[in-house]
C-alpha cells in the first residue's frame, strides 16, 4: 500500500476519504441548522401573537415569525423598495415604509409593486395609507450579506439617501434615517383577495429535515469503500 508504485494512488485514496468524511459532516450540520430552525419557526408560531404597543422585548430579534401586531402612522418620505421581486411571473418591487408607534419604529414591508411606472420613488406616494393603520404580519430579521450571486448595497458617499435595495440589510438601511429602528421588520399577512398593490408577501415556510442526514449517510458510505475496498483492490493486484 506504502509502496513507491502504490503511494500516489494510496494519498489519493486516504484525500478521497476524508473528502467524503468532510462532506458527510457537512451535511450533519445542515440538518442540525434545519432542525434548530424548524423549532425556532414552531416555537414562534405557537406563540401568543405580540402587540408592539403594549410590549416592546429586548429581545425581539430571536422571535423571528412570530405572529405580531403594532398600530402607529407611516412615514412615507422615507420609504425605500426592494428590487428583484416578483409576483408570479410580473416583475417588481417590494415596498418598505417606516412605521411610528409609541416613539418607536419599525420597518414594514407592505409587499408588492409592478415595476412598470414605479422606478421614480415620488411615484410610490400613490400607495400612501394616511392616517392611524394598524399592520398584523409576522417578525422577520434582515439580510446582511447578499443571496449567493448577489449584489451587495453601497450607501451613496454624497449622503443622498438611497431609495431602491438589492438586500433588506437592516443595519445599513437605519445608517441613512435620521431616527431609529428595531432590529427586526413586519411582513403583514396575506389576503387572497388581495390585489391592489402593495400586495402583501410571506414565503411558504416547510418543516421538514430534508434529505441532508440521506446525503450524509451516502457520503459516509462512499468513504467506507474507498477506506475498507482498497485493501482488497491492492490485494488482487499481487
């Protein structure tokens, strides 16, 4: 096996191995990472829904999805879109107005709006809800880093305010208001019959492991026969 004709073949077998014993972890991970997220999205929901007016937790960024509700009055001069959306095949925006309430905001992203005839973001103020609203979603967190083949947001250096994302990147949308916001954002739930834009938008969450421990086992297989079937190949070669 340690022999000069067989040592190449016999590294490679031994990286071989430990490539598919790398992998197999991989995979271990991802489905802990699944699992803690089921329960995060279980543990959510079942909640009793939360009313941002009578209670503000410090804590809110580890309630993502849970059912949430605020009353306040939107302020539109400060609203950005979210570019990249789409409602079935149309192509879009995604609407994101501050919401005040009790001396505090928060982002709601009210959902959809066609591209055609909203890339000026003065056209936006046709959506305009004034007065006192209330909004019932479900808490999300952003995105701070950009989806894979993303393109990342770059804050303009004249200090104009930046109207339309490529990312939800809370923290780099707070650094161009001149007030606050939490940590989280508001998607408003879903109405089938809803059709006039903004359209509310909230992905279909699958509780379910995936085939992640199938993989793992299969790479965990592929390592044992390189590992344990080499020997025997090496042995009818004499």
């Amino acid at each position: 096996m340690f022999s000069l004709k067989w040592l190449l073949a016999t590294l490679l077998v031994f990286l071989g191995t430990a490539l598919c014993i790398r992998l197999g972890i991989w995979q271990l991970d991802r489905l802990d990472q699944r699992r803690a997220f089921n329960a995060q999205v279980e543990s959510m929901r079942a909640a009793e829904p939360l009313d941002l007016n009578n209670e503000l937790p410090e804590n809110i960024a580890t309630m993502e999805w849970r059912a949430v509700t605020v009353t306040g009055e939107y302020n539109f001069e400060n609203q950005i879109a979210l570019r990249n959306q789409y409602l079935g095949d149309q192509y879009g925006y995604h609407l994101v107005t501050p919401l005040f309430f009790n001396g505090t905001v928060v982002l709601v992203d009210r959902g959809f709006i066609p591209a055609d005839g909203n890339a000026d973001p003065a056209n936006w103020r046709k959506y305009d809800e004034d007065g006192v609203v209330t909004v019932t979603g479900q808490i999300r967190l952003g995105n701070a880093k950009p989806a894979l083949g993303g393109v990342a947001d770059a804050l303009p250096e004249n200090g104009e305010m930046l109207f339309v994302w490529n990312n939800f990147n809370l923290e780099q949308i707070a650094a161009q208001l001149e007030f606050p916001i939490l940590n989280v954002y508001i998607q408003p739930n879903v109405e089938i019959s809803d059709t006039i834009p903004p359209i509310p938008y909230q992905p279909v969450v699958e509780i379910t492991e995936g085939s992640h421990f199938g993989y793992a086992l299969q790479w965990f297989t592929f390592a044992a026969i390189l590992f344990i079937g080499y020997p025997f190949y090496l042995r009818k070669q004499d």
